[in-house]
C-alpha cells in the first residue's frame, strides 16, 4: 500500500511538472530559443529570417589613404584584443587611415550590431520627418498605433520616443530568459510583444533607456511611409550611401517585421558612412539625406533627467553622446562593443565590431573611451 501510495505521489508530481511547462511554453513560446542560445551572439542573424536592405547599384569603395594613422597605444591594443574586437576602421576625410580585422573579421564579413540600429532607425526617422510622412516630432504615436486608440500611451510624442523617455515599463534586461526584452528578441510577433507596456511617468520627463520604445519609434516610421524599414532603407540610406555589400536586417519570423531596436547587419566599411554621413551633418554626393538641423539635434544630449534625477548630457535622439575636453564626441553602440563613432574634432569616424565589451563609467564602456583617445590624437 505504501508503494503504491510513493507512486501516485510521484506520478503527481510528474504530471504537475509536465503541466507546469506545458503552460509555461503556452505563455512564454520563445524559452527553448532562448535558453538553447543563452546569450546573444554577433552572428545570430544565422539563426534568424532576415529582410536584404539593397546596395547600392553604384558603389562607392573607399580609397585608402597613402599616409596610414598609427597604432592605437598598446594598452588599447591589449584591451580590443582582450576583448575580442574583430574588425577596427578609421576613415578621415574620406579616405581609409586605418583598417585592421581579427579573428572572424574581415571586409566583407556582415556583423551583428545590436543597438547601433537605434541609431539607424533615428536617421530613418529624421528622413520621414524631412519628407512629411512624420508631421512633426511633436505628434502623438496614437496617430500610427491605432492598437493604442483611446489609451494614454497613445498620447506619448514622437520626440518621447526618440529621446528614451516614452515613459514606459519596459524592462531592459538581457540575462534574465523570462524577461520581455529576451522574448521581444526571440518570440516571434514583436509589436504584440511590445504592446504590452503600459505608461508609469509622464511621458518625456524621464529618460529610461528601452529596446521597446525604440521598436515603437520603428513601428511609427514604418506605418508613416507604408513600407518594411529595410525598404526604406534601401532607398533613403543604403543605396544613396554609395554601400558596397547589402545588410541584413533580422526579422521577428519569415515575413514579419525588422526587430527595429537591433540586429542590422552589415560590414565594417558600410556602417562607417553612417558615421561619415553625421559627420558630413546629413548631406552626401551633393544633396540632403538628412536634414542638418535634424542631425544637429540627434546628437545634442537631451539633458532631460534619468531615473537618479541627473540631467542626461550623453544621449540624444538614439544617439550616444561622450563629453571629452575638446568637445563632444557622438557614437552609435551595441551591447557587444559595436560602434560607429563619429568625431568631429579631427573629422573621423571609427568603427569597432567585436565580441565583448567592457565595464562602464559614467555611462560609458571603457573601449570607447580609448578609441575616442585614439581618434583625437594628431598623428
């Protein structure tokens, strides 16, 4: 009797246990991605369907330089390779000073950039606003997000989004598997994944950096022009970029939608014209991509107040801003160490693409802040 009692204890449990995950997968379909992947990984869009943004059909290659820049020092050196830096590009003046690829990298090898396409999706959104699809950074989302019809986040502005401070609950955590910024990467219907945040502060009054509100910035641009972002893309950014290779902007499932916040994926020498194109204050081949003064406030710091209530001097409109001596210093960045980062002082443009990055300081990784080092140096 004993036994018998043993065992339906434990076929109990193991029901209960099967019941348990079975629900579980039902509320959370993106766990077995995530747990199998554990951390994301500069090649994941491998592992994800993907939308082409188009090269231009009339490439512009860029010249090298006769005269090279030296080495960084060789303590930002042992630093990159420490952390698994696979490709480092100066461009100055429109030309390559230096270019260097390690490991996996190479000319032609595509990079997962993580958030650096917040910074791409800012310029796309400063492009639809120059051509009148936006009406104004001023105009409530409700009017692109109908599914907010009638909520207060549907009154959050466009110029909310673009400055972090929509005000919204999203939680940007990347460890946690259950987290919402893990299922908006790996789940597979993200707008209804980022739908589910609800406003808790007054909308532009608090800066909280959110994955989710840039894919909402994404989703307004996309409705605005009625087309896929990587369309737009292509047509606005990419081609008339003179780019040599096409990227690859990962999708939420085959057909879907861009995971706006992240995941484009393109080479070395192809973001350096985002940068290229900041650093020229939007204007490329003789004509305006983006509008100057659009550009002159995507990398003016905000100074809207964070959540410890300090004025915010080192992000703009999706755009990471380094105060330095000489002036400030803006830069596209990923989770990983991606940059783009744009310096007007000695008009160059880095890029680093790698594998890991490293401890920040007042706000900013420790890598940066060498390549900064590095790319305002004379020689």
């Amino acid at each position: 009797m004993y036994d018998l009692d043993r065992r339906q204890v434990k076929l109990g449990i193991t029901a209960s246990f099967v019941v348990f995950l079975l629900v579980l997968l039902a509320l959370k379909p993106h766990l077995p991605l995530a747990l199998y992947h554990n951390f994301a990984s500069i090649d994941d869009y491998r592992i994800f369907s993907n939308r082409v943004v188009q090269r231009s059909p009339r490439p512009m290659p860029w010249p090298v330089a006769v005269r090279s820049k030296s080495e960084p020092v060789e303590r930002t050196q042992k630093l990159l390779q420490d952390l698994e830096t696979t490709a480092l590009l100066m461009v100055q003046d429109d030309e390559i000073v230096f270019e260097k690829y390690f490991g996996d990298g190479g000319t032609s090898v595509q990079s997962g950039s993580f958030s650096m396409a917040k910074s791409i999706v800012s310029l796309l959104a400063g492009i639809a606003l120059q051509e009148g699809k936006i009406k104004s950074l001023e105009e409530p989302i409700g009017a692109y997000l109908p599914e907010w019809s009638g909520r207060e986040e549907g009154s959050i502005r466009v110029r909310d989004l673009l400055t972090m401070t929509a005000g919204l609950d999203w939680n940007e955590s990347y460890l946690n598997p259950f987290s919402i910024t893990t299922e908006a990467y790996y789940g597979s219907n993200l707008l209804t994944t980022v739908l589910k945040q609800r406003k808790i502060v007054e909308p532009g009054s608090v800066f909280s950096y959110s994955s989710g509100t840039t894919h909402l910035l994404g989703t307004v641009v996309s409705r605005a022009i009625n087309q896929s972002l990587s369309e737009f893309a292509s047509a606005r950014l990419w081609q008339p970029l003179g780019t040599e290779n096409d990227a690859l902007w990962s999708l939420d499932r085959d057909g879907g939608m861009e995971k706006s916040y992240c995941c484009f994926n393109a080479t070395a020498r192809d973001f350096a014209r985002i940068g290229s194109l900041v650093l020229r204050k939007g204007e490329w081949g003789g004509r305006s991509l983006v509008n100057q003064s659009y550009i002159a406030e995507m990398v003016k710091p905000h100074r809207i107040s964070n959540e410890q209530g300090a004025a915010v001097d080192y992000y703009g409109y999706q755009w990471w801003v380094l105060q330095t001596p000489s002036g400030e210093v803006p830069y596209a960045r990923g989770i990983l160490g991606q940059y783009i980062v744009v310096i007007p002082q000695t008009r160059r443009v880095i890029v680093r693409l790698g594998k890991a990055t490293g401890e920040r300081t007042d706000h900013h990784p420790v890598e940066l802040r060498a390549l900064v080092e590095w790319g305002l140096e004379d020689s």
